[in-house]
C-alpha cells in the first residue's frame, strides 16, 4: 500500500490544483467570468478588472493555499510513510500543473503564479520568503507584475541548489519556472514591444458589469 501513496498524493495535488478559484470566486460573488474578459487569463489579476479587489485577494489566497497545502502536507508527514523529497517535488508540480490544464474546467488554466508560490512556500518558507521578495524588488523597480514572476521563476530553482544542491525539487522548480515562463510568452513580447501594463496603470479594456446587473439590462 505504501508504494502507491505517492502517487495517490501526486493525484490528489493535481485535483486539488484543478479547482480554478477566479471562476469560483467570481461565480460565488456574482461576477463575470473572468475568462470573458480582460486577458482571458483565470488568476487574480484579471480578477482584480472586474473592479472587485475582495474577489481578486480572495482568489489570490485559495491559488497559493492550493499550491501550499498539499506540498506542505506532505512534506511534514510524509517521511513517516515513505514519501521523501521525490514525492514532495512530484506534488508541487502536479498542483501547479492543475492550475495550468484544470481537469474541472476543460483543461484551461491560469499561469500559475499564486499556485507556484504556494508550491514554494510549502517545500521552505525560506525558499518562499526569498523568492517572494525577488517578486517584490522586480515590481517596486520596474512596476510589471509579469517582469517580476518571471524574474522569480529564474531565481528559485537557483535558489533550492545554492541551499540545498541538486535534488529532485530543484528539478521540480526548474519544470515549474520554464512552464511559467512558457505562460508569460505573451507577456514577454508586449515588455519587449513596450506595451505590457504595469501595476496600477489602467489595462484598456472595460469592467464588466456584474453578472447579476448584465442579466438585467438584456431584460
């Protein structure tokens, strides 16, 4: 039984990361779904257009608890059932990976920034508190939110093997920060072409009206 709990902790991590909190949260709150608008992305940033910053923190929170809790889990009771620092890496990047290709929402996802933090937070807090703060200069400098995780996703997996060698979760960040870098490619282009939105500048594109005040104009 014991050899398959890795794996079993590796599906639940997945499932878990599946649960897409911006539609979640917008649904719950009465507002539209944030893939209709925007970015199209489902994350607290696009969230945070619709004009509700409660919505957008809430969904900023559940991401990250979803990255955090089942790493962290793991990685405290896990030993006491045969799962090391292999299970633990394989956990983060499943959860990750649910936040990317959600099973419960046709396989579209967000990009995964809150959930990897999580993840991070979970493996060290350490590991976490530097790699957050790398967030924080990039975005108290430059003001590009996109600049700033990217920027983190480099510096973590660098992190891990300056601190604790090589090891099956440094390889698990390095997976995790290439695929979050591969998300921001668009972002990437509009840094490059000077045209990426920074922090508290206005995005160009309309709030929507709540769901609920959409339905009733249409009447």
């Amino acid at each position: 039984m014991t050899s398959f709990l890795p794996l079993l902790a590796t599906l639940v991590a997945y499932l878990i990361g599946s649960l897409s909190f911006a539609v979640i949260v917008s649904r719950a709150m009465g507002l539209s779904d944030p893939r209709t608008y925007g970015s199209g992305n489902p994350g607290a940033t696009n969230v945070l257009r619709s004009g509700s910053k409660a919505a957008a923190v809430l969904t900023l929170a559940l991401d990250a608890l979803k990255g955090y809790l089942p790493v962290a889990l793991v990685a405290r009771f896990g030993p006491a059932h045969g799962m090391g620092e292999g299970t633990v890496a394989l956990v983060a990047l499943a959860a990750f990976l649910g936040h990317l290709w959600p099973v419960f929402f046709r396989f579209k996802g967000g990009k995964g920034v809150a959930t990897a933090a999580g993840a991070l937070l979970g493996i060290d807090p350490l590991l976490g508190a530097a790699t957050l703060a790398t967030w924080l200069i990039i975005v108290a400098f430059f003001r590009y939110s996109s600049l700033a995780s990217i920027v983190a996703a480099v510096f973590a997996p660098f992190w891990r093997v300056l601190t604790d060698g090589p090891d099956a979760i440094a390889l698990a960040l390095l997976v995790i920060g290439g695929l979050l870098i591969w998300r921001h490619s668009a972002n990437i282009k509009r840094l490059f072409a000077g045209t990426e939105s920074r922090i508290g500048s206005s995005s160009g594109s309309p709030r929507p009206a709540r769901a609920k005040q959409g339905r009733a104009s249409r009447r």
